[in-house]
C-alpha cells in the first residue's frame, strides 16, 4: 500500500511537466498495448507509463492494462480494447471532467472523487450509445461483429448505477443487471434476461489485483482529492507570484536602464560636440593658411621686383 500511495504522489507532481492534462498511469499489465496520440505516433505501454487527454490506448488479442487515474478512479482495459481520453481535468473543484471514448473492445471503470462529487462530468461514448453513471463500478463492451452475441454496446454494472443512451431511449442499469443498446436496429437500449455470452468466456490474466486497488482508492479519495486542491492553490500561487516578482524586478531595475539610456546619450552627444568642434577648428586652420599663402604672394613678388630694379641701375 506504501508503494502504491507513492506512486500517486508521483502520479500528481508529474502533472505539472505536461502542457496536456495527465489522466492517469498504467499501474499494471499483461501481454502487450500501445499508446498513441494526436501526432499518430505510436509506443509500447510500459508500468509508469502516463497516459495523457487527447491519447488512445490500444491493447493486442493478450493485452490487458490497469490505469490509476489523478482523480482516484481505476480503469481496466481488457483484450483488443480500443480506448482513447477525449477531455479530463481533475482539480477538486466543479470544473472537474472525465469524457471518454470506447473504440471498440471493453473497459471497467471505477469512478473517482470526479464520479462521486460530479456525476453530470463522467461520459463513456461508445460507436453507438453514451454511458453516463451515479458514483460506480461498471464495464462497458463494444462487439463489432456477431460472434454469438449481438453487435452493440453493452454495459454492466458492479455497484452504484449507469444509464445507457441512444437516440432512441435509454435504459438505467443497477448492480447485476445487463443492458444493451443493438447497433444497426432503431429500437431503444434494454435490459436482456441473462448474463451475455462473452462475460462468461473471456479470460483475464489480472483481474483479481483490482479489488484491492479499489478499496485502497476509496478509503484514501478524499485525502487525495485535498491534497489536489492545495496542491494546484500552490500551483497557481507560485505562477502568480513568480509573475509579480518579474514585474517588480523589471520595475527596479527600470531607473538604471534609463540612467544608463541617459547616460550614453551624453557620452554619444559628447563625443559628436567634440568630434563638430575638431571639423571646425581644422576648417579654421586650413582657411588661415590659405589666408596667410595669399597675403605673402604680393609681398614675394614686391621683393623680386625691387631685387630686378635695384640691379638694372647698378649695371648702369
């Protein structure tokens, strides 16, 4: 039991690394399965194995899987079963929800605190008929193909209650009772007078692990459930408050950001004034030489004159 309710602690914390709603991890298996989602890339299933919305777990003609779900529910999915988690979310609060989609194949599902304090947000979907409960321990069957029992859905219940739905009426279902909604026939969801042929021929590998693991679920649900809800307060506490110290940072450091703008605004301001006022004096330098050329070009010619004209008379 210790090793169970660590791996639920584990099953929880790890749901804060996936961006897509954990559902639950397989707890235990037989023969084989695999696990694809939405991108169709497909893995073998393994013990510890996450399960996420959105993926579809497929088990081979010797292939059964358990799944321990956030919310404290357990589903078991027997030989060539075809199952696939279409929204979950498990907080504690009302906007919990458990939609789930049977391809083919069968499931037990045994509700969590999900079934127990919300049962408008428990739905399996069959090819031909919804399965809604009232808190349970139920098993839904899909048969594609006649094989000595009709094609259709099938559900029964092991404790609590279930509705069968089509569009053609539903039946309510209580512990020991077998009801079937046909596939192809317009006719409403029943109640049949016996047990239906494929319950009594399957063979199950680890079928007798699963009263325990209810009754272990169930005595702890609640703690499970309180735990949930502190844990996702922390959650989005710490998420609001690494928000709010980001912000406060960049507030803090945004004078020295601007003292920073200000002060290399001066030093580039500084260093083009001193750049304009080196232009300028060398402009000055270059005209005062020009200058000073041509004020001398006069006097030069001035004085060789007068060297001619003082040796004309003196050869005189």
């Amino acid at each position: 039991m210790k090793t169970l309710m660590a791996f639920l602690v584990g099953l929880f914390i790890c749901h804060t690394a996936y961006s897509a709603e954990l559902f639950g991890t397989v707890d235990a298996m037989s023969g084989t399965a695999s696990l694809s989602g939405v991108s169709g890339k497909t893995d073998s299933v393994y013990i510890g194995q996450q399960i996420l919305a959105g993926q579809t777990l497929n088990t081979s003609v010797d292939g059964e899987v358990h799944v321990v779900t956030v919310d404290g529910g357990f589903i078991a999915l027997r030989r060539n079963t075809s199952f696939r988690v279409d929204e979950y979310k498990a907080e504690g609060n009302s906007s919990d929800k458990i939609f789930m989609s049977l391809l083919k194949g069968a499931i037990r599902s045994i509700t969590g605190w999900i079934g127990k304090h919300n049962t408008s947000a428990y739905q399996i979907t069959t090819p031909g008929a919804t399965i809604g409960i009232r808190g349970t321990d139920h098993e839904t069957t899909v048969i594609e193909a006649a094989n000595g029992d009709e094609p259709g859905t099938y559900d029964t219940v092991n404790e609590g209650s279930t509705v069968l739905k089509t569009p053609h009426g539903e039946a309510e279902v209580h512990p020991g009772k077998f009801a079937f909604a046909p596939k192809g026939r317009a006719v409403a969801p029943h109640l049949l007078e016996k047990q239906p042929d494929f319950l009594a021929n399957r063979k199950l590998k680890i079928e007798d692990r699963i009263e325990q693991r209810k009754n272990f679920l169930r005595s702890n649900m609640e703690k499970m459930r309180n735990e949930r809800i502190e844990r996702v307060k922390q959650l989005h506490s710490g998420t609001n408050g690494q928000a709010r110290e980001q912000t406060a940072r960049a507030r803090e450091h945004k004078p020295d950001q601007l003292e920073r703008s200000g002060e290399a605004r001066n030093k580039w301001s500084g260093q083009a004034g001193q750049r304009r006022e080196n232009m300028r004096n060398e402009a000055k330098r270059r005209h005062d030489n020009e200058h000073s050329k041509t004020a001398e070009r006069p006097k030069r010619k001035y004085a060789q004159n007068h060297r001619k004209q003082s040796s004309k008379e003196a050869n005189q």
